[in-house]
C-alpha cells in the first residue's frame, strides 16, 4: 500500500497543541495542587487563551511540524527549540510588558519544564514509530528513477540501505544501458508510471536532456506525480547548497552558511538585543561612571577608546572600549604588547579581565556587532592578513563578536610576530561561521566567563 502521509502535518500541528494544554494544565496542579489557580482566575484564563494563540502563529510562521520523512532527528528538534524561544518571548511580552494580573514566575517555569521534554520526547517517540511502521512496508511511497549512471546507482543504494524512509524503488529508466534494474527506454516511463501508481520519479540531471525534464514535469502535474531532479555536487567543498530565485532564474548556493538564513539571522539578532540591553542595563548603567572617574583620576585622555574595525561583509565601523592606555600615535597601528608601556595600571587590570571591552554591548545593541563571533581586527591588520592567511576575509561572512571560538580556545592576544597564531585563529573562526548554532553561542560565552575566571596569561 501507497501512502502519501497528507494528514500527518495537521495532526503534527493538532497533537502540539494538545501537548502544550496538557502541559498548561499539569504546571497549574503542580503550583496549586487543583486544576484551576486560587487567585487571579482571570489572568491565567487569559494566559491560557494568548498561549494557545501564540503557538498557533509561532507554528504557521516557522512550521516545525512540517518535516519530511528524511529529516533528521535533530533538525526536527531544532525547529521545535526555536519555536519554543519565540513562543516563551511571546509570553514574557505579554506577562510583563502587559502586566494583566499577577501571574506566577513559578507556574511560567514548570510550564516550559514540562512541555520542552514532553514536545521532544513525543517528537523523538513519533518519528522512530514511523519509521519502523514503514520499514514493515507501510506508507511508502513508489518510486523510480530516469537515467542511468554513477549518481542514479547512488541514489537506489539509498533507498534501499533506508527502508525506514518509506521509498520503494521500482526501476531505472535508460535509453541506453541494458542493466538488471532498467526497466525499458525513457519513452516507456509514463505507461510504466500509471500502472504501477508511481508516486514520485527522480531524473538524473547528466543522463537526460533538459526538453524531457521540462515535458515531465508538465506530465507529473497532470497526473499527480512528482517529479524530482538530483545532481551530482559532491565534489564541492560546503556544508550544503541552497536554492535562490532571480526572478524566474535558479541559483544554486553552494557556499551557503547558517547565519544566511533568515530565522537564524532573527534568532541571533534577537538574542544580541536581549543580552546586549541587559549588560547595558544591570552592568554598565552604574560601571561607566565608576569606570570613567577611575581612568580620568589615573591618566589624561578621553574615558571610551574608539577604533575602526572590519566588519560584517567587510565594512567598517567604530569599536568602542575603555580606554586602557595613555593616549597614543600608535594605538591604530601597533597591538599591545607583553610589558607594553602604555598600558596604564588601571588598563593592565581592566584588559586581564576584560572589563575594557565591555562598552562594545553597545555596538552589539545598535547592530554593528554581535555577542558572538569573530573579533574585530584594525583595518591594517585587515588588509595586512587578507595578503597572507589564506581564506582570512571568509571570517567577516558575519558580524564581528565580543567573543568568539577562536578567543575561548585561547588565541587571544598578539599575533603580529606569530603568523601561526593567526592561521589557528582564522581557522576557528572559519569553523563557527559554517557551524553556527544558538547552542555554539552559548556554550562560547559559558567558555569565555570560565577562561576569565581562570585568567588568560595571553590578556596584557
């Protein structure tokens, strides 16, 4: 039996929903041991009425229920974690920007507590069922592939090395190999797709002519068939390729990095506002004074250092710290040095823990940098190292960090007289640019409180 899995999504969709009232209800009994609260019913009605609504909208926006049968398990995860974020700050708005009764900070926690795993568990439970129920040969789709060579045997060994997929795989169609699994020629294709319900076909990009392709995918609509290209770019060095349109043209990306897409860029963009506001308002609404009557009582000079640095694409903009040194001609040109001489003694403790760079929040806040990512160079440096790492500029693919990979692993510091100490640098930063993640970021700037707590011999 054929199954096209066309009511799987609206249940995804529906049974998210249940989970999360099911969650609702058991956070409300944990915190006041009955079903509905003592106090302030009217709040927690209206909570329960904005979070259903909320979810609904997070879901058609981002759409984690919508996976295909070949998802991975983590991706599938992924999605439902960024849901949750927004979902959760949906709330925060609503609870605290609204202020609609006294809602209980207890009862928002074991809310999320519950549902986070039970969404995860049931989702995790969900697909491994569905798997096994279509390597018993349920649900599975008919299909077949045009075109034989190298990749069309590569794609048939897929198939059947994943019979958890649900893909029965029928024949290959060729007009010139003779091969056990080649079912006839290409123009035996369409009587050969009716008679067997064929569900999808999947054409060979080398091996058939671009009108065929054309003429199928008329055909496949017609009939309900979908028809389905696949290419060879194994061969690229990338991470994965993605698909653009310039008016009705294709272009492929095969250079692609996470931050290119827009719900990552949302996502850390987000989190850079959340965090950066309050840095700027626990810490420094009260530090910047303390700071600047310190630097002014030990060295003349202005209390913030600002310098042109790289950015994002490229582009420059203005960093800003607390200034650390006496006021210098070399300071655009020339790194500090171990034993460095303009160091003041306030800078020597500032810079060890880097409290110095803590005004940048404000570049992380007004857009120009992030919490995360590759530290910002001089534009000397910028042109200097382009010349002679290889790769170097890939690093501004993003925008600059306070911190960032290479940082917590300890290439901090000079590097104009170590040119391996550079290459290391550049290397990890290549390496969080193609695998950035929520989670990376997180667990950097855990690294980097640990790495200050522990003190850096690198820091002068």
């Amino acid at each position: 039996m054929t199954g096209k899995s066309r009511y799987l999504q609206p249940f995804n969709f529906l049974a998210d929903i249940l989970l999360f009232n099911i969650a609702f209800i058991s956070a409300t009994w944990l915190k006041f041991n009955m079903l509905e609260p003592p106090l302030e019913q009217d709040a927690y009605t209206m909570l329960w009425i904005f979070s259903n609504l909320a979810w609904v909208i997070v879901a058609i926006s981002i759409k984690p229920h919508t996976f295909h049968r070949t998802q991975r398990v983590a991706k599938v995860l992924r999605g439902y974690a960024y849901s949750i974020v927004w979902h959760g700050m949906a709330i925060s708005t609503f609870v605290v920007g609204i202020k609609f009764g006294r809602v209980s900070r207890e009862f928002l926690l074991n809310l999320y507590l519950i549902w986070t795993p039970l969404l995860f568990v049931t989702k995790i439970i969900g697909i491994y069922l569905m798997r096994m129920y279509r390597r018993q040969g349920f649900s599975y789709k008919n299909v077949v592939v045009l075109g034989y060579g190298p990749l069309a045997i590569e794609i048939r060994k897929f198939f059947r090395v994943h019979p958890e997929y649900g893909f029965r795989f029928l024949g290959f169609f060729d007009d010139t190999s003779k091969e056990m699994y080649v079912e006839g020629q290409l123009k035996d294709f369409k009587a050969f797709a009716l008679e067997k319900d064929v569900n999808e076909v999947y054409c060979c990009i080398p091996y058939i002519n671009y009108e065929l392709i054309r003429e199928l995918i008329d055909w496949g609509e017609s009939h309900m068939i979908k028809v389905k290209l696949i290419t060879d770019f194994r061969g690229f060095a990338s991470k994965g390729i993605t698909l653009d349109r310039y008016d009705e043209i294709p272009v492929l990306d095969v250079s692609p990095v996470p931050l290119d897409d827009q719900q990552n860029q949302f996502i850390k963009r987000g989190f850079d506002i959340a965090f950066s506001f309050s840095v700027i308002l626990l810490l420094m609404s009260w530090l910047t004074p303390l700071m600047a009557l310190i630097i002014k009582l030990e060295s003349k000079g202005p209390v913030f250092f600002k310098q042109k640095r790289t950015g994002k694409d490229g582009r420059s903009f203005w960093c800003y710290k607390f200034r650390s040194m006496a006021v210098n001609s070399d300071s655009d040109a020339k790194q500090a040095t171990k034993g460095d001489m303009r160091v003041t003694k306030v800078g020597s403790f500032i810079r060890k823990t880097s409290i110095d760079e803590l005004p940048q929040f404000f570049n992380v806040f007004l857009g120009s940098m992030s919490v995360v990512g590759p530290r910002p160079h001089m534009l000397r440096h910028t042109e200097e190292y382009s010349q002679k790492v290889e790769k170097f500029m890939a690093r501004h693919l993003v925008k600059p960090g306070i911190t960032g990979l290479a940082q917590a692993r300890g290439y901090r510091g000079e590097t104009e007289n170590d040119p391996y100490a550079m290459k290391g640098r550049v290397k990890l930063d290549r390496f969080y640019v193609n695998n950035w993640s929520m989670w990376f970021d997180v667990q950097i700037i855990l690294d980097t409180v640990l790495g200050i707590i522990n003190g850096d011999e690198k820091a002068y």
